[in-house]
C-alpha cells in the first residue's frame, strides 16, 4: 500500500497498518528530507517516494517480511529494497530523535543476585567407543559425564 493510498484511512487504522502514529510517521519523513543531501540527478528517477521509502522501512521492521516479497508489492528490486531499508535506519539514527535505549538501561532497573548455587557432579555412562580419554575419570575409576549446574535467584 503506498502513501497516497495511506492518507484516506484513519489516525487508527494508520497505526495498525504501519505500526507508528502519524505524527511519528512525519516526524521520520521531516528527518530524511533533511538528511537527504541534493545531489546531481544522474541514472534514473525513483521509483519510490521518501515517504514510501520511509513506509517500506516500517513494513520490514513490523512484519518482517522477506525482501523478495516486499519487493514484489513494491514492483522493485530485492536490492533496491534492501538499499532502502538500510539508508533509511542509518538516517534516522543518525538523527538521534529515534534511538533505542542501550541494554544499560534495561539493566539499571534490576539488581545483581545476591546468592548463587554452584554444583558440579558426575554421571556414570557407558564406555564410548571413540574418545574414551575425555570421559575417563580418574578419581571414581570409571568413564562418567561432567555437569555443572548453575542456580541463581529469580
């Protein structure tokens, strides 16, 4: 569904479709106009508009679909769509307006564990038939298969 087709349905059934609100969604349009540096107007045209490039790109990270399928909703190339998505992340990065919070944020809410059980034991097996020196132990005088079993607080 391209943009023009996106602007008859409602702020709702917008954010179902695309995944953002529409205020969200022109915000990143207005990020990659600007960051679109004017450059001579070699090769051909665009196929796509920003604001479909910038649609593609939330296709893909909401539904996650291959771009040979994208590609096929969209009448261009896999390449061409992998361009898209990729100049369109780095563009809004960069812009620092729609960064994720770092994993040192997600980990600030929790605590370290204050107590953790450590066990260690060997289970007796059968004699392999190949690689018997790693299994072999020296201390029951059997071949037996080392665990060690880690228990932390919840």
């Amino acid at each position: 569904m391209q943009y023009k087709q996106t602007q008859e349905l409602s702020d709702r059934q917008f954010k179902r479709l695309v995944g953002v609100k529409r205020e969200t969604f022109d915000e990143m349009v207005k990020v990659a106009r600007q960051q679109a540096h004017p450059k001579k107007k070699q090769g051909c045209p665009t196929k796509l508009s920003l604001e479909d490039r910038v649609l593609v790109s939330l296709q893909y990270w909401r539904e996650y679909r291959t771009y040979f399928h994208m590609a096929q909703d969209w009448g261009v190339s896999e390449s061409t769509i992998c361009r898209i998505v990729h100049h369109v992340e780095t563009t809004l990065i960069r812009s620092g307006k729609f960064r994720l919070a770092g994993k040192n944020s997600l980990l600030r809410g929790f605590e370290r564990p204050e107590t953790v059980v450590l066990d260690v034991m060997e289970s007796p097996i059968e004699r392999p038939q190949q690689g018997q020196k790693q299994f072999y132990s020296g201390k029951k005088g059997r071949h037996s298969l080392k665990s060690q079993i880690v228990i932390a607080p919840s």
